[in-house]
C-alpha cells in the first residue's frame, strides 16, 4: 500500500507544481479566446468553465486509463510510480499545450499546427495518419463498451443479434454527437455521464482501503533490475510470461493513463468552447491528472484482485472489481463508469475528425448539409472496420495493438510541434522546448523499439531494437531542435 499511496502523492504534489511551472512558460493572458472571437452556435460555442473541463476529461478518459492499467500493474508495483511521474512531465503537459496552442491559433485542430510549425509534408502525412486513427478509435470505442454492455449488464456470453442492437445503438448516438451543435447533445448529456463516471471511481478507490486490498510495495532488496520484474509480465499479444521487456512494453500498454496522442485532437477541439485561456490549466493540465487518478485507481483494484488469485483478463477483472467491492447495484454502477469512458471519447474522435477532413477539404460546416455528408462518409469505414473486428478471431487484438502504438506516434508529431513553437514564443526561457522535446523524444524510442522488436512489427532482437531506435531518438532531438531553432529565426510566437 505504501508504493501506491507515494504514488498518489506524486501525482497530485507533482501536478500541482509542476503544471504551475509549465502554466508560467506559458503565461495565458484575457485575450479574446477563439470562442467568443468566431462564435458560430455549432464548433466555436463558448461553454462554462467546468462544462468544458468535464466534456474533456469525458472525451479523453476512454477504455486506456482502465484496460491499459489492469494489464500495466502486471509489471508489478513499480506502475505505481511510473504512471503518476510519465502523467504529470508528459501526458499532462501535451495535454495542455496542445489545448492552449490551439487557443493562440484561432482555434486550429492538430493539423493545421502541423502544417504551421512543421510544414506542409508532415501535415499531409500526419492529417491522413490522423483521421484514420479517429476511424480505428470509433470502431474500438463502439466494441469495447458494447461488449463490456453485453457480457457485463445484460449478461451475453456470445454474439447474436441483441449484440448488434447493442453496437447499432451507440452508433446513432456517435452520428447525432457528430452531427449537431457541441452544446446541443455533448454539452447537455456529458454532466450525467460525469456523474456516473466520478461515482464509479470514487467507489472503487474507497472499496480499495475499506476492503483492504492487498497491495504489492516496490522490493529494492533485488537491485534495479528487480524493480521490473516482480510479476508475470505481460507481452503485445495479452499473453503472460517472464522476460517481456518493460521498455518498450509497459509504455505502449498503459498509453493513456501516461500519454496519448489522441489526447491533442480532443484538447484542441474543446479549445473552441474556452471563454478564457486562463481556464486552460484547470481544463486540459488538471483533467488529465485526473485521467491518472483513474488510471491508479483501476492499477490498485487490478493488483488487490490479482493478489486475491485471480487470472482474468482485462475485461473480467473490471466485473470483479466493481462486484467484489460495491456489491450487486454498486457494482453494475461502476461497470456503467467504465461503459461511459470509451464511449464519450468514441464521440468526439468522430465528431473531432468530422472538422479535420472538413478543414482539410475546405468545406464549410455550418451547413448541415455539408455536416451530414462528411459525417456518412465517416461512418461507412466506422462500421466495415467494426465487422471486421467481430467476424475475425484476431481482428480486434490486431487493430487494438495497432492502435495503441498508434496513438503515441501521433503524440510525438504533437511533442514536436509544441517544442517549435515554444522555441519561437516571445519571451520564454531557452530551455522551454525541453519540457516538451525529452519526453518526445523518450516517446519516439519507446514506439521505434516496439515496432522494431514485437512481432507485430519487424520482431528483431531486443537489443539490435534498442539500437536503431536510440539512433532514431537522437535524430529526432536534434533535428527538432535545428528545425526549431530555424523557425524562431523567422517567427515570433505569442
């Protein structure tokens, strides 16, 4: 318990000064924000404070900060420090970043930052990477919470016609959340699904101390090596087993309770609803601390239930938890907690790629016919890549592990962009770019050397991966750093 309780401590200690510290480099000022500049009733919709720091805790806390920490703690108690340290110097500080360089661009989603700080290549090749990723987070964001419904409320141990219904059913919310204005059906149903959500992790973090969960302290008696290696350790296919590597593994296994890519298109869609940049801490830097929270929440219950013998999966453990801890009704309440996570992300990533393609092919949005359009022509890839998933054996582990590794690549395009522009801002410290470029550049080691190692990639050596993907890292840092420094030669950022 201690191991987890310095966890917390740092998380909310570390969060608290060190978003002071990334706030201050960034210095938010009372200039009019893209929402009240360019007010359109339909994407720039200026909402209240807590509306929007709410509506982007909703879109960003999907199946990750649950699923990816259940599987993480199998690397043993050591997740209890590396979750809150990756989630307060990096998740946190793209998160916010990427909202509030949003806000001094008029509102731009990622890829018109893109295009601005990285060029007119990178843009057409992160734009068509992005949007496919938005179409692979709609479809496993419909499965996840659609098989969790089944299996876990209505009771289904196989597929038939009322999974269908199921998956029909979320569907039609996606398309009507896609569609219609945000304050309209985001702004009105996410305060119900909030509830749910906070009751769900208030009650499994209570039920951890009240029934007294055992949980695994670090062991330092076995030297550093030691640390990561207290348990079975988990691998890409979901499969345990000693020897799998903690780097790069429980990095791209965890992803969204530390950092998510996904995160910086979902900051930067609600930055059109901010009414001041001074709320920016609170909406993007403290609502992905809060993602953390979750994630070492879930990371606890998992342990306490496997230190109990269980060898469930991912999706079992979340039933166990919730049953084991708030009983029959409170059970079915925080299963409900967890439904509502993937599918207020599902949501927004649909509705977030909608503007991308539509900014991307210069189609005005304020015309509903023109939203209608753009949004079918999402929804049929949507839905082949969802039957795809349910009539392969493999296919949904394939497209999950794809799109885990996935959603951290997109975070190393942001990472990039965010240092050029802190290179160049007016004002800001030398050493600004670093907050963002280190864990960028950590980022593109730990994607280069699971891709290079992992049988879903090239399944070379570990330490030949280890190899390659330093040299990769290297070129990254320092070609972002002449990259930056060459813009700053040219521009000025406020």
């Amino acid at each position: 318990m201690t191991t987890f309780l310095i966890g917390l401590a740092i998380l909310l200690i570390g969060g608290f000064l060190y978003g002071k510290f990334v706030e201050g480099l960034f210095k938010p000022d009372d200039r009019q924000t893209p929402a009240l500049k360019y007010e359109d009733g339909v994407d720039y919709v200026p909402m209240s404070k807590y509306k929007n720091a709410l509506i982007n805790l909703l879109n960003i806390a999907g199946t990750g900060p649950i699923f990816g920490p259940i599987q993480g703690i199998l690397f043993g108690p050591i997740a209890f420090i590396t979750i809150p340290i990756g989630c307060v110097i990096s998740g946190a500080t793209h998160d916010y970043l990427s909202g509030m360089m949003s806000l001094r661009q008029d509102g731009a989603q990622m890829p018109g930052i893109m295009r601005k700080f990285l060029g007119n290549k990178v843009y057409h090749v992160y734009n068509i990477f992005l949007c496919f990723l938005m179409l692979l987070v709609g479809a496993v964001f419909t499965y996840t919470p659609g098989d969790l419904f089944a299996g876990q409320i209505v009771g289904l141990d196989s597929v038939n016609i009322w999974t269908w219904v199921i998956y029909a059913v979320i569907l039609a919310y996606y398309l009507t959340a896609t569609l219609f204005p945000i304050d309209k059906i985001i702004g009105r149903i996410y305060p119900i699904f909030g509830a749910i959500l906070l009751l769900s992790a208030v009650g499994v973090f209570g039920g951890i101390f009240v029934k007294g969960y055992e949980l695994t302290n670090l062991d330092l008696s076995g030297g550093f090596k030691g640390l990561f290696n207290m348990y079975p350790m988990w691998d890409a296919a979901g499969n345990t087993g000693a020897g799998t590597p903690f780097i790069p593994v429980f990095f791209v296994t965890v992803a969204c309770g530390i950092t998510s890519g996904f995160h910086s298109t979902q900051c930067t869609l609600i930055g059109r609803s901010v009414r001041s940049e001074k709320e920016g801490k609170f909406t993007f830097y403290w609502m992905m601390i809060l993602e953390g929270l979750i994630a070492m929440i879930w990371a606890a219950a998992a342990m306490g239930i496997y230190n109990a013998g269980s060898v469930s999966g991912a999706t079992a453990v979340v039933g166990e938890v919730a049953r084991d801890i708030l009983g029959p009704v409170g059970g079915i309440v925080a299963i409900l907690g967890v439904i509502v996570l993937p599918i207020t992300s599902g949501d927004t990533a649909l509705r977030s790629c909608r503007l991308m393609v539509a900014d991307y092919l210069h189609i005005d949005q304020k015309a509903k016919k023109n939203r209608v359009l753009v949004t079918l022509g999402l929804f049929i890839p949507v839905i082949f890549i969802l039957v795809y998933a349910k009539m392969n054996a493999e296919g949904f582990n394939i497209l999950w592990r794809y799109f885990a590794w996935a959603n951290q690549t997109i975070a190393v395009f942001a990472f990039a962009a965010i240092s050029i522009y802190l290179g160049a801002k007016k004002g800001a410290p030398k050493f600004a770019p670093l907050i963002s470029l280190i864990p960028g550049t950590f980022y593109l080691f730990i994607i280069s050397s699971f891709l290079l190692s992992q049988k879903i990639g090239f399944g070379l050596s570990l330490h030949t991966s280890y190899i390659i993907a330093g040299v990769l890292s290297a070129i990254y840092f320092f070609g972002i750093l002449r990259a930056g420094k060459n813009y700053a030669e040219k521009h000025t950022e406020e």
